[in-house]
C-alpha cells in the first residue's frame, strides 16, 4: 500500500471517528455520557502528566493537588458568596480560564524546586503536595466548604447554560451531559493537538534529550532546570483544566476525592497506556476510570465482584487490584504501554516495504 493511500485511510479512519463521537449524545443514556466524560476529563489530565514524566522522566506524585486547584478555583471565582463560602461570581467561562491558570501558577511556583530535582526525590517533593493541598482543602471551610465540599456552578458559554435545562437538538433533548460532552471533546481534541505539537517539535526533542541523559542534553546546549520548569508548569495546567472538567461533570467538589490515590491512578494511566505518548495517555485513562464505573454497573452478573456494602469484592477494591496486575503485565510484556505494538507497527511500515 503506498503512503499517499495510507495517509488517506489514516484522516478516514480519523473522521469517521469524529462522526461517531459527535453523534454519541443522540444515542447514548446518561450513563455512558457520564463514563464517557470522566474518561476525556482524565485523558487531559493524563496527557499533561505523561509530557512531564513519560516525554521528561520527572516523577510526580501531586498531580491530584493541581486537579483540585482547578476544580475548586473555578468554584471559588464562579460561585456567589452565599452563608460562609466565598465566591467571586465571575463569568463562568472566566472563571474556567483563571482556574487554569491558577493551576499553572501553582505550577510556577513549585516549578524551581521541579527544575532541580528530579527521580525519586521529585516524587517524595510532589507528594508533599498532596498532604498540604488535604490540610487545606479540609480546613479552608470559606473556600472549598470543608469535608462536604461545595456545589459547582454551571458553565455558560455563547448563550447556553450547561446544566440539567434540557435543549432541544434535533427533537433529541439534551440536559447537563449531553451538552458537556461537545465542550470536553473540544478541550481533549485541543489538547492532544497542543501536546502532539509539542512531542514533535524541538521542545520535544529536548524533553526526550533530558529524559535520556541530562548530562549530555546540557552539553549540547539544552538549558535543563528551563525545560523541567516549563514542563511542569505546562502539566500543572492540564491538570487544572481536567479539575475544572471533574467539577462540571461532578457538580460538587468533595477534597476526599482529590487524595493520593487519585494521583496514582493517572500515574497507572500514563504506565499501561504508553509513557511519553498522547495516545497512550489517552488509551490509559480511558482503561482506568471506565474500569471502575463498569465494574459497579455490571456487579451483579460478575463474580466475586459486589456492590458496596454488600459484601464480597468493592467494585473500587477490585479495579485497583485489576490496574496492578495490567500494570503489572505491560511491565513485563509490553514495556511501551497498549499502544506501542501499534505505533511500532506504523514505524516499521514504509512505502518501499508496502510495495
């Protein structure tokens, strides 16, 4: 097959794809719309993770704290202040973008420690992150409403209020959900085309050069603690927008949710779908929040497997086991992650090859 009728089967097979994840919301119940959106919030967040430790080698273990730094700054800049929380009750779109913002500034200000560690001593330095963002989450009661959190605003953009007023789109009603499915998979799309740019140009080469051997990378004039710096400035955005996308979707923000474990989940995303890949990320974060959430749904009809409080296996309790053992099992038969047979294959196929 020669390489212009394989380009033209690639942007085929790329817009049927399109078509079918913009017809979704017609056919779907809310269930799926709900999975679906959970997986595309956690895909973004993945992505920014995978650019700092799978495309730099810098291990971060406090990613769930920028998640929460966007999820409860767009409640804070969005919200009213109503009884003891405080909001500023900015343009909801605004607010969105600020949220992001404010994750990269926190970013900023942790990114010349980030610039000057780096393996384990990063990850022990960003998992400190996580205890401090708990402490405050729990006890700034004026902001994030303490243990029980506090509800999210709903955004509105050119007109539209994405909540549970339902719209009509062709004499399909669309509520909350249906109407956030096009606003994340605009931001997704976005945001692995940014990340895809990023990987193939020359900041990504120098990421991979440092990741490699930083020695060599400052040798030939890579400027390291620079680039370590910006990329978890730039990863700390990510995470924020995909707070901000949680939060819609959620529509309460609860700090229990924002823990440690959150943070080893996007870190078992980036591992079983490929390190240093969008499409790995992608992929990654697909397979571990769809995981749980189908495991819940289906209980019943699975072995071992129950709902919670019932006894027997936890649906949660047994994803973690289910994310160990993928994990587990890419380690040792896939070390590129579910997508590296795929990408090898592509690399490995050539005009002269095909002819």
């Amino acid at each position: 097959m020669s390489e212009p009728t394989q380009r033209i089967r690639r942007l085929a097979l790329w817009a049927a794809g399109a078509v079918l994840l913009l017809a979704l919301p017609f056919y779907l119940d809310r269930f799926w719309l709900q999975a679906g959106l959970f997986a595309m919030a956690a895909a973004i967040g993945a992505i920014g993770l995978n650019l700092l430790t799978g495309a730099t080698g810098q291990l971060s273990m406090g990613h769930a704290f920028f998640l929460a730094v966007g999820a409860y700054g767009y409640c804070v800049l969005a919200g009213d202040s109503t009884g003891t929380l405080t909001g500023l009750n900015l343009p909801s779109w605004l607010a969105a973008v600020l949220a992001v913002a404010l994750a990269g500034v926190a970013g900023g200000l942790f990114s010349p420690i980030a610039g000057r560690l780096q393996g384990a001593y990063l990850g022990i330095a960003t998992l400190a992150l996580i205890f401090i963002g708990q402490h405050v989450l729990f006890n700034a009661h004026d902001l994030t409403g303490g243990f029980n959190g506090r509800d999210v605003p709903p955004l509105s953009l050119f007109g539209i209020t994405f909540d549970e007023s339902e719209l009509l789109v062709a004499a399909v009603p669309f509520g909350s959900a249906e109407k956030l499915w096009y606003v994340a998979l605009l931001a997704l799309a976005g945001c692995a085309l940014f990340a895809r740019g990023v990987l193939r140009g020359r900041p990504g080469r120098a990421m991979n050069a440092i990741r490699d051997h930083r020695i060599a990378a400052g040798v030939m004039g890579v400027p390291v603690a620079r680039y370590r710096a910006g990329v978890f400035v730039l990863s700390s955005m990510y995470a924020g927008l995909a707070g901000v996308l949680l939060a819609l979707v959620f529509q309460r923000t609860v700090p229990e949710y924002f823990g440690m474990i959150l943070s080893l989940e996007y870190l078992a995303m980036i591992v079983i779908g490929g390190l240093g890949s969008v499409a790995g990320a992608v992929v990654g974060a697909v397979f571990v929040s769809l995981l749980p959430q189908l495991l819940t749904r289906y209980s019943d009809a699975l072995p071992l497997v129950s709902a919670p409080g019932t006894g027997g296996v936890a649906p949660g309790e047994a994803s973690r086991y289910l994310y160990g053992a993928a994990i587990v099992a890419v380690v040792l038969f896939l070390p590129g992650g579910l997508v590296r047979p795929a990408l090898r294959r592509r690399k490995t196929t050539t005009p002269e090859e095909s002819r």
